[in-house]
C-alpha cells in the first residue's frame, strides 16, 4: 500500500484494533470462555495490518490469533501477553490521547 | 469507444479491509465491488459479471471457500475465484484445491502485491 493509502486509513485501523483489544480484554477480565470471538478479533486485525504493509502488527496479532486457538481459553498468561505486546505496537502507530483532566 | 475497466468483487467481513482494497484496486484501474456479507455476494453475483472475484475465507456467516465452492459447482460464477486470506500459505493452498476453485491470494503480501498478482490474473486494468 503506497504512503497515501497508508495514512489515510491508520486512523480507522488504530481506532478498530484498540476496539478489539478492549472487547478481548474486557472478554478475558470478566473470564468469559470468549476463545473464537477472541481469535476472530485477532484474525481481522492481522488481515488488516497485512494489506496496509503492518508486517510486524500482523505477525504479532497471528501469534496471539494461535495462542488463543492453542489453548482454546483465555486463562493463559502467553495470550494476555501477546494481547499486551500488540496494544503496545498500536499505541507506538499513534500514540492514544490523553485527557487534560 | 469507451473501454470497459476490469471488474473484481471482493468479499469480506471486515469493511476496512473492503475499503483498502477498493482503493488501491481502483487506483491501478480496476472496477471494484464489496460485498460485506453473503446478501451483498448475492445481490452482486445476480446484477453483475465481475472478471475476478476474491473471497475472504474466515467470515462470521461461512467460510469463503465453502461459499465459491457453491458457486463454482452451480457455475453461476464464470470468473476465476481466489482465496484472499491471511491463513498460511499451505493451508490456502489446501483449501483452494478443496474447493476446486482457481488459487488463492496470500493478504500478507500486502496491498501493492496483491494487485501486482490480480493483474497477473486479469491483465491490466482500464484507464481511470
């Protein structure tokens, strides 16, 4: 994806993964057995961060994607781990507001 | 006389990605039509030809290579269909040949390779 294309959709590809990231993470704090709906968040966002040329988004979001179909839970340290680290490199694409509170 | 612009009908679950791809197809100079769910694949295949259709594999409603297979079988899709997906190659590879549809396309080449490979497929596209 050219330069153009690639700034005109970060903003909608951020703001869509933080939404899966909160929803998997909220899934997991509340120790629902969210193991699909996890995965399938997980699957978009590396199909996504692919075709904007986010190689190392993606690689992150199919390991987490695997961990999850692995175990089959999500009461697994390696998959809050790999949700963290991929929150972490969203957060480095743009850095989250803060609020002047 | 006007040339008539290559048309592909991309099918996805999720919009971002439709709407990624429709602007970088569109930007080499193809048509481009979405569909977001089996509904809009049916409302498309019925009113329109597409010369290439890429089917998303893990959707919420059905896998996309069972869709095509449907589709291939009943013959009411005439253009190759391609498994666009970001499963690994092998398994892509595996569920194409299942399907007996044309092949697949990996998205983890990214959008600029995947056109390069859709004009391998169809040619080039018309002008803008």
């Amino acid at each position: 994806m050219n330069d153009d294309l690639r700034e005109k959709f970060l903003p909608r590809f951020v703001a869509s993964a933080r939404q899966r990231l909160e929803r998997a993470s909220q899934l997991i704090a509340d120790g629902a057995n969210a193991a699909p709906s996890i995965a399938a968040d997980l699957h978009t966002i590396a199909g996504e961060a692919s075709i904007m040329g986010l190689h190392d988004v993606a690689q992150l979001a199919r390991e987490g994607e695997r961990a999850v179909r692995i175990v089959g839970g999500v009461d697994d340290g390696g998959i809050v781990l790999a949700l963290y680290k991929l929150w972490r490199r969203i957060d480095e694409l743009a850095p989250p507001k803060r609020s002047s509170a | 006389m006007a040339i008539r612009r290559k048309q592909i009908l991309i099918v996805d679950d999720s919009v971002l990605v439709l709407d990624m791809m429709r602007a970088a197809l569109d930007a080499a100079g193809y048509d481009v039509l979405i569909a977001n769910d089996l509904a809009q694949l049916e409302e498309h295949r019925r009113f329109h030809r597409p010369d290439l259709v890429l089917m998303d594999v893990q959707m919420p409603e059905a896998f996309g290579d069972d869709v095509a297979m449907v589709l291939r079988a009943a013959r009411e899709v005439d253009a190759p269909i391609y498994l666009l997906s970001t499963l690994d190659e092998a398994e892509l590879k595996r569920r194409a040949a299942d399907a007996e549809i044309d092949g697949f396309i990996s998205k983890q080449m990214g959008a600029e390779a995947i056109v390069s490979r859709v004009r391998e497929i169809i040619g080039v596209g018309g002008p803008r």
